[in-house]
C-alpha cells in the first residue's frame, strides 16, 4: 500500500525513496499495479500517450475510485485533468491563452496588494496566529475568485467542499453530496454571468460557443479547487520548512533575488501532491524495465521522484540556492499545471513578503504539535501557529 505519513513531517516515506524505480503496489481499490518512483521513469509515464488519465479505467492509490465515476465513465463534464487527448486538448485549449507568462505578470501588483493586505490580517490577528487561515489560504483564494469571478463571500462554500472532496478517508456519498453542492453553486453562477457578463474568466467562457453551462461550471470547480488548495499548502509548508532550517531562511532575508529559485527548490523539495497522478495503461508498456499490462493502474510519486539523484545531486537536502531544476511538481506531459505561472508569483510574494515583514517570525508551537495533512490528498499544515 502507498504509505500516508511522511518522515519527519515533510519528506517522503523512507519506503519511497529506497525501493526499485518501479515496484509492485497494491491500490485502494484492490487491485495490483505499479509504483513509480524514479525521475526517468515518471516523466516516461506522464509523457505516454500508452498511459490514459481517465480514472474510471483504473484505481487511485490512496482511496477507491468514486462509483459515480466508474458508472458514467467521466470525472464530470469539463474536468479534463482526467481527460485524454483530443478530448483534453479541446478544454485546455480554451484556457491556456489566459494563464501565459505575461497575462500572469499582468496580475503581478494585485496579487502584491492581496499579500501586503493578508500581512496585515495575520498582524491584526495577535500573537500566535494561524499562518493558514490569515494569510495562506486568503491569498490564493482571492486570486482565483478575481480571476474567475466568484463571489469571494462565497469562500467558505468552496473552502469547505474543497476540504471533502480532498480527504483521503470520503466516503462515496460524501463525493456525491460534495460535487453536486459545488456544481449547483458554479451552474448559478455561470448563468448568472451569462446574462451579465463580468471581466472575469468565467463570463469570458461563457462567449465560448463550443461550451455549454455544464463544461464552463465544470472548468471553473477545477480551477478554483486547484487554484487554491494547492497554493495555500505551498505557502504554509514551505514556511515550515523554513522555518525549521533557518540558515536558509536567513540566505533569503540577506539576498531576496534568491526568492525565484528558491521557490523551485521548496516545489521540488516539498512536493505537496502525495500519491498522484495515477495512469492506466491502454497496452502493454515497459517502463524501467518492468512490463505494465493493459488496464493496470500506474501511481507517478512526484515527491519521490523529486528526491531521485538523477534529478539534482544532494536531494534531501533544502537549497534555497540551488539552480532551477526540471522538476515535476506541476506534473509533466499534456497535463502539465495550467496555472503554474500564477503559483509561481504568488509564492514569490508571498515569501518575500513574510520575510520582511516579520523578521523575527517562528513557529509558536514545537513542530510535533503542528497538525500535518496526512489524512489529505494534496500535504501540507491544517494550521500553522507563528508568532514573530
């Protein structure tokens, strides 16, 4: 079985990290497959075109794949990060014009006045604060809502279906309950901007002829779930990294011009998705000198394979200062993160404005007192308690 706890709160189970490239492993589901946890051999599988990322197909390492979406053969309409080309082509085609490099640098001054205004918050709210709520979660959050055109009073909603849909322990019926809640939601939404369209993205799709309702609610839960779920636990995580390997963060309070590197450093090092993402073999392939039969189920550990020797020398160990790497933490092939160059900035100014404006910032708690999500999907902090 995948294993859920990481060694001393951040890196990848031993197990992941001392076995064969590939080895066998049991999914949730029951059945037999295989786990990948080489550098090479991931970006082999996330590249293949053998491989098939529609999960009803197959098992999902760390929970069964939902019944709903085994009997209607979709992860729901619009969701293509579990889509294979041409179908997933289509959708992504759609959006990709609105997250390039210089669309994103666009957001650039917001996303600053968003981080300055939750420095603020995390402030306001006294000593000790919940780095989480005050200032991780916030900033992606209201990013995403900006950009899409949801209510931000409407948070808690998604937040909170977001936190379901996302533990490693939800049942069926909470699946269910939890994607028609938030479909329900962007459905309204959708044909609200419909009528009055907005400059946001959302009433931007809406033009998009080749779209219906569904497709545009569909693209716009993946995206807002996405958008801020994995940021938020990027910016607290890495903050507890740091702050428990303080030379480190000391070489950013003494050169800020670190601060894009390091960033993929804490990508590469952190490495937040646990046990995704998972293919399904449509023939039989060799990777890694191992044959996956047809219709078994490949699990991809990016934080294994981000530890992997052949990706930089010294893995294990946090390098603020470390050249950019090829990294897989925004995945790899057809799939790669669509908003990748938005996470990238906002953690940027995120860190940078933790850095100066709480010189002293520390954890108020001992680390064996920071609750880690373990029992979650994507890793990280349920809170963070700092004071400074």
């Amino acid at each position: 079985m995948y294993p859920k706890e990481r060694d001393d709160y951040i890196n990848p189970a031993q197990a992941l990290l001392t076995g064969p490239p590939v080895s066998p492993l049991r999914f949730a589901g029951g059945s037999v497959g295989w786990l990948v946890t080489g550098y090479h051999e991931a970006r082999e599988v996330l590249r293949d075109p053998r491989f098939s990322a529609e999960r009803w197909r197959g098992d999902d390492a760390m929970r069964p794949v939902p019944e709903s979406i085994r009997r209607d053969r979709s992860s729901g309409a619009g969701s293509f990060l579990a889509m294979d080309a041409p179908q997933h082509g289509h959708y992504r085609g759609q959006l990709t014009r609105y997250f390039t490099v210089r669309r994103m640098r666009e957001l650039e001054t917001r996303i600053e006045d968003i981080v300055a205004a939750q420095l603020e918050a995390l402030e306001a709210a006294g000593k000790p604060a919940d780095l989480v709520r005050h200032f991780a979660m916030p900033i992606p959050s209201l990013v995403i809502c900006e950009m899409l055109g949801v209510p931000y009073e409407e948070r808690e909603l998604f937040q909170s279906v977001a936190a379901r849909l996302l533990r490693q322990d939800r049942t069926d019926e909470e699946f269910v309950a939890g994607k028609i809640e938030l479909d329900t939601f962007l459905r309204t939404l959708v044909e609200a901007k419909r009528k009055d369209p907005q400059d946001d993205l959302i009433s931007l799709l809406t033009a998009v002829e080749e779209l219906d309702d569904e497709e545009i609610g569909g693209i716009a839960g993946l995206l807002l779930i996405a958008g801020h779920e994995t940021t938020t636990n990027m910016l607290s995580l890495g903050t507890f990294a740091l702050l428990r390997r303080p030379e480190q963060l000391e070489r950013l309070r003494a050169d800020e011009s670190l601060l894009p590197q390091a960033v993929e450093e804490l990508l590469r090092y952190l490495s937040i998705v646990n046990a995704f993402p998972v293919r399904i073999a449509l023939e039989d392939v060799v990777v890694g000198g191992v044959t996956v039969t047809a219709g078994q189920s490949v699990a991809v550990s990016v934080p294994a394979a981000n530890r992997d020797p052949a990706l930089v020398d010294d893995p294990d160990t946090l390098d603020v200062g470390r050249p950019r790497s090829s990294h897989l933490a925004f995945g790899y092939g057809i799939h790669q993160c669509l908003g990748q160059h938005l996470a990238r900035i906002e953690l940027v100014s995120g860190y940078r404005g933790l850095i100066r404006r709480f010189p002293g910032l520390r954890l108020a708690v001992p680390p064996e007192e920071v609750r880690m999500r373990s029992d979650m999907v994507i890793y990280g902090a349920h809170e963070l308690p700092v004071t400074w």
